[in-house]
C-alpha cells in the first residue's frame, strides 16, 4: 500500500461525509487488499477475512455523517478490523474470550478443568513476558500488532529507523514464542501457530 497524504486522507473524509460515493471508492479501494491481508494474518482464513473488511467499510459508510470525528482513520481502520477479527475468532474459536466490569479479559478453554487451569498459567505467563519486553521493544509490538501501523509510521513515531523497528518486533514475537513453547504443558500438543494470536488476544482486547 502507497503511502498516501494526509491532506487526501482528510478531504476524502470530508467528502464522504457530504454523501460522496466516489471518495468512499477511493478509501475502500486504497485499503482494502492491504486491510484483508492484515486480518487473513490474524483469523487465518481469508473469506472470513475479506467478510471482516467489507463489514467494516459498511459501517462507516452507514455512520459516515460521523467520520470527520476520526482523527486518525487509517489507524481507525486497522483497529477496527482488528477489533472484528478477535470478535470472530471469539465467536469460532475453542477458546472463549470474556471481559469483566473492570476491563479484564481473560481466556477460557471449551475442554475440562485441568486444562483450562493449565492455559490460565499460560496466559499469565504470557502476560508477565509482556510486561518483562523492553520499553522500545514493548512500544513498536503495540504500535504494530495493535494499531496496524507500518514499520515506517512507527519509525517516524518513535524516532528510530524502520530497520530498528523491524529487529524490535522480531525480538518481541520471539520472546511471547519462547514463552508460549517453555510454558506449554508437555503433555498436551503443541500450539500451532494459528493459536497465537488467539492467545494474545486478552492482551490486546485489554489495552
């Protein structure tokens, strides 16, 4: 995806807020492949993917007499999908998400007792190996993972090089698979891949 200014970003708000159909195009055209790609990462399956997007897009179009009040709608969008994305794998995992009055989620398994017992310890040690991330480290995994920012917007954010940017994610996705692998009960499979961001999803659903 081109980087595209922000002037054009702004005035295809405005115009989309009058009812301009052709700047809804432009936005829906602009994002889309690259909106399906990040969610296709997070839900693994890409119908559901572009089902997830084209929901999305919908909305705003629905609610477009509000979009001059985004501020930042190409963060906006990723989190919206993302937010969508973890609403479906909630809806289809066989793991359950819940919330609590006080804004903690937390990750129930569909199996018995002890082992939901045993991915609890997990999640919370996943949480802990979070927490132990570097701050600079800790900062490009949320801008990335969470806002859906590219290597260069969080490079411009936090004043450091794309390259730097790219090593700190690698560093942080490294030590939460480290921890996944370490902490996992031998007995039981191993977590696939598909399961990660499943299981980082309390962290991100909490932030």
């Amino acid at each position: 995806m081109s980087a595209l200014p922000d002037d054009i970003l702004l005035a295809w708000q405005q115009q989309i807020a009058r009812g301009d159909e052709r700047a809804f195009d432009n936005l829906f055209r602009h994002f889309y492949g690259h909106l399906v790609s990040f969610a296709v990462d997070i839900v693994k399956l890409r119908p559901a993917a572009e089902e997830i997007v084209s929901d999305v897009f919908v909305k705003i179009w629905q609610k477009r007499a509000e979009i001059l009040l985004i501020e930042k709608l190409r963060v906006f969008l990723f989190v919206a999908v993302k937010n969508q994305c973890y609403n479906h794998l909630r809806k289809h995992s066989l793991w359950n998400v819940t919330i609590s009055p006080d804004n903690i989620a937390t990750l129930s398994s569909a199996y018995n007792p002890e082992e939901d017992m045993a991915f609890r310890e997990l999640q919370h040690q996943l949480n802990k190996a979070i927490e132990q991330l570097p701050d600079q480290c800790k900062q490009v995994f949320k801008l990335i993972r969470e806002d859906g920012l590219k290597y260069k917007e969080v490079a411009d954010i936090l004043g450091i090089s794309p390259r730097t940017v790219e090593t700190q994610l690698f560093r942080a996705v490294k030590k939460l698979r480290k921890v996944l692998t370490e902490e996992a009960d031998p007995h039981q499979p191993d977590l696939p891949d598909v399961l990660l961001p499943v299981i980082l999803v309390s962290w991100f659903l909490a932030s």
